[in-house]
C-alpha cells in the first residue's frame, strides 16, 4: 500500500526548488527537530528550535522598491524592478501545520521577516541589522504564535501568503512600529491590521516619509497599507503628535 506517515528525528533539512521552463523560479527551505507527517490528512509536526524561510515570485510588483543583495547595516540598493519576495520566520517552540491547506503555526519567541528580493538565490541576513538601516520596504512581526498561509490568487498561478500573529505581537519597520493583541499582513494587498481585544488597546508609531518624525497613536484597530504608507485607524484613544 501506499506511505500514509513519515516520521523524521533529530535534525530535519527540508530544501524545495520551483522551476519554470527549466529555470528556477522559487525556493523553500526549513529547518527543525523531529517532523512527523500524516501524507494522508496532510497534518505535520516538528520541533524548534527552527525555521522557514521562502523566496518566490512577488506578483505585481508588491514589493517594488529597496532591495539589498546582503542586508548589512548601510544604504540599501534600490530598483525598480524587484521580482521577488523573501520571507523567513524563526521559532523556538514548536511547528504545527496542514500541507493540503499550505498553512503553518509557529510557536515561541516567533519573529517573521518579509523584504524585497531581486534575485531567486540572494541571501538576506538580518540578524545584525536595526530596524533603522531595515530596507524602506521591509517589515519585522514578532509574537509568541505565528500563523502562515498562502493565499489563492484569481489572476496567477501561484499563490500570495497572509500572516496572522498572536500573543505579545509587534511590527517594526522604518515607517511604523507597534503592537497590538494580533496583527494581520496581506502580502497580496500589502496591508498590516493591528487590532486590539476585549479592554486592550493598540499602540502605533508612525511617520509619513522616512526623514519625518513619529507620532504615537493608540486605539482599538489600525490598517496600514505598506505601498502607500497610508494608515487608517479607529476609535483612537489618544494622539501625540511630534514637534
């Protein structure tokens, strides 16, 4: 009969190549502790320390702008024309997941980063990097849980993504930063939702050109749109705007 389960221990390596027309056009990599897959339900689980990192086409041109070939603390490169999306999400904890529904949660001390990329093998390292030298398009989530999962798009054959963080949840880029009780990002409208729960409230800093000052901002629901810099909020509870 056929393999219904899969069962890894230890380190586990996992390193997936997309082509097209022979030319490869995506790459997948994660690293963690002993995977076990039912091929069956498509449910997966491993353990952390660990992570997943991607690197495919950016339809649209979502993330059109900086682009560094190594992200180092300086000036980033710019362009025009960037082709591809890089997206790497570390955990400690563990990785819970469904391969049918190409989705994945991530537990513990979980931090997220989405950047532009002009090439399908550049390497990104932003490990060393504060969030001021960050490329102008990039952003950092950071939460405790941390859900990942592609979005069908009706024009493409590929898919968009969406992240959900939960639990202590933070974004941090060069144009705004903040927290809130969970935060949402549409890749395919590049849009951060940071919303509050029950009594909580939401804490915003934010600037409208990078050479400008932040004003803080605290209410119950924000959307930010990251092509624009356009941010929309609700019921805000106060308001410090920057001499």
């Amino acid at each position: 009969g056929s393999i219904e389960r899969i069962e890894c221990h230890s380190a586990v390596v996992v390193a997936i190549e997309q082509f097209t027309d022979g030319v490869t056009t995506a790459r997948h990599n994660a690293e963690f502790t002993d995977l076990s897959v039912n091929l069956k339900t498509g449910d997966f689980k491993a353990l952390g320390r660990g992570f997943l990192s991607s690197t495919s086409p950016d339809h649209n041109g979502q993330l059109q702008g900086s682009s560094p070939a190594i992200a180092r603390a300086n000036t980033p490169a710019q362009t025009h024309e960037t082709a591809f999306v890089f997206m790497k999400a570390d955990f400690i904890g563990e990785i819970n997941g469904n391969l049918h529904r190409q989705e994945a949660t991530l537990s513990q001390h979980v931090e997220a980063v989405v950047s532009p990329a002009r090439r399908v093998d550049e390497k990104i390292n932003f490990d060393r990097i504060a969030t001021a030298q960050l490329p102008e398009r990039a952003g950092i989530l950071a939460a405790e849980q941390l859900t990942i999962s592609a979005v069908p798009l009706a024009d493409s054959a590929s898919d968009s993504f969406a992240i959900v963080a939960r639990q202590n949840a933070r974004l941090e880029s060069q144009t705004i930063s903040g927290t809130a009780d969970v935060i949402t990002y549409d890749h395919s409208k590049e849009q951060f939702i940071l919303r509050a729960e029950g009594r909580g409230t939401v804490s915003v800093n934010h600037r409208a050109s990078l050479d400008g000052q932040f004003n803080k901002l605290v209410g119950k629901r924000f959307e930010y749109y990251r092509r624009t810099n356009q941010l929309n909020a609700e019921q805000i509870r106060s308001l410090d705007v920057a001499e």
